[in-house]
C-alpha cells in the first residue's frame, strides 16, 4: 500500500479517494474508521490493528492534530509490542510511506479532518 496524497477531508490510497477516517495496513485499507470517543484514541478502536500485531502504528491526528493519544492507550500499544507515533494527518502520511518502502509492519491510522 501506497498513500498518494492527503489533504484535508481526503486521502488517497493506491490510486483510490476516501474521504472517510481510515486504517490502511500493508495489504488492505479499512475505511469508515470510526473511534468511540471521537478525538481521543482508545484501545477499543484499535481491535483488528491488535489482531494484525504491526511493529509501529503511525497515528495521523488530524490537520491540526486535534485527536488525543491518551498515555493509556501509548502504554497498551507498548505492552503488546507497538511502538506508537503520532503527529499531524500529513506528516503522519509521510512517515507511514517511509516506513512502508523500508519493508517494516507498520499500520496507519489516519484521522481526516480537524
């Protein structure tokens, strides 16, 4: 998986638009993304990134990156061998690219707007 571009409310994967908040894992994207508590990340909308065990979940969140990794959920992730990185939407693409051409299990998570 390759993300083309990102901007505001839009992301593109492999040549396809979304426009809803999204998690793209090496082989799949799983769109309509949808968090329990809105801006703050828990546990409970990270089941199936749980389940596909990444080495590193790169979090964008948001344009002005108004979502919240409580250190809950950062310590969670690092218990079960995760290694967390959040920043804004864009960097976030970026770094999810670079890290995907290096060959590593990463998984992104990526918050649209805000």
């Amino acid at each position: 998986m390759q993300i083309d571009s990102y901007s505001f409310g839009s992301i593109t994967v492999d040549g396809k638009v979304y426009t809803d908040d999204l998690i793209v894992f090496p082989e799949k994207v799983s769109s309509g993304w949808w968090r329990k508590q809105g801006h703050s990340l828990c546990m409970e909308d990270l089941a199936e990134v749980l389940v596909y065990k990444p080495q590193i979940l790169i979090v964008g969140k948001g344009a002005s990156s108004c979502m919240d990794i409580p250190s809950s959920t950062v310590q969670i992730l690092k218990d079960e061998g995760i290694e967390v990185i959040g920043d804004n939407t864009a960097s976030a693409v970026e770094l999810f690219n670079e890290y995907i051409g290096a060959g590593k299990k990463v998984v992104g998570a990526f918050h649209l707007t805000c």
